[in-house]
C-alpha cells in the first residue's frame, strides 16, 4: 500500500514539473492581438489601449493562466468595465503559478491572505466573465489576473 502511494505522489509531482508552461512578453495591448495573445485567451479580451508592459504565462496542458500589466490612471475606467464591481473581500483565495514565473508576487502565490493584500493597497476582484480574479494596485497603476 506504501509504495502505491509513494508512485501515485511521485506520479503526480512528476506531472506537475512536465506542465507546458510558455511565457509571452508585450509592450501594449495592441501588440499583444497583432501576436494572438488575446485571441488565444492567454491576455484578457477588452484591456485598454493605454495598457503596457503585459507579462503572461500559459499552461498549454491545464489552460491556466496569470498575467501583469501597468496602466496609466487615464485606463482606470476601461479596465474597471473588465471587474465585478463587487470587491473581494475575504478567502480563501488560491494562484499557483509555476516557479519559472519569476516575477510573480509571493503575495499571489497560495494560499494568499486577502486582508494582508488589502493592507498594502491592492484591490481584489473577480472578472466579469468569472474565467479570472484580479488584483490591482489603483494607485501604482499595476495589474495581475490570473485563473482560479
């Protein structure tokens, strides 16, 4: 029964390491649709145009995907028009994104403390579509997105 379960664990961390995860890099939105990104799914449908500096990462086996961006406080409405206008307040909330994501915020990494995320001034949401939560940084102009 042991090493049933000694394989199963090792099966599964084994399938964990072999995910296909591929990272893209933008300068802006409109960039990131000449690319396909958007159209793929891997970069939100709707960004604003004054939207820069987009960082993705998909995983071509789970569909799972996170990306960051900044924003100018001009594009505060536009990308607003993309959250539920409810906030999150409260978790659990989970992101495992992959090790090769360096710059990845450890914040947003499982299991995340939404009250110590809050206190640093990020906003949490839920997108409009429910495919992805968002935290954003209002003041700093920075966004992450990722799937649940």
């Amino acid at each position: 029964m042991r090493a049933a379960s000694g394989l199963a664990i090792a099966a599964s961390l084994l399938g964990a390491a072999c995910s296909d995860v591929r990272i893209g890099v933008y300068a802006t939105a409109d960039e990131a649709r000449r690319e396909g990104a958007i159209a793929k799914g891997w970069v939100p449908d709707g960004l604003p145009p004054g939207v820069i500096e987009i960082r993705e990462a998909h995983d071509l086996d789970t569909n799972q995907r996170w990306g960051a961006f900044t924003f100018p406080a001009r594009e505060h409405a536009g990308l607003r028009a993309l959250l539920d206008p409810a906030e999150i307040e409260r978790g659990p909330l989970s992101c495992d994104a992959p090790g090769r994501l360096e710059s990845w915020p450890p914040l947003l990494k499982t299991p995340i403390d939404v009250a110590q995320l809050r206190a640093i001034g990020f906003h949490l949401y839920r997108g409009r579509d429910a495919a992805l939560l968002w935290a954003i940084h209002w003041p700093q102009g920075k966004a992450y997105y990722w799937t649940p």
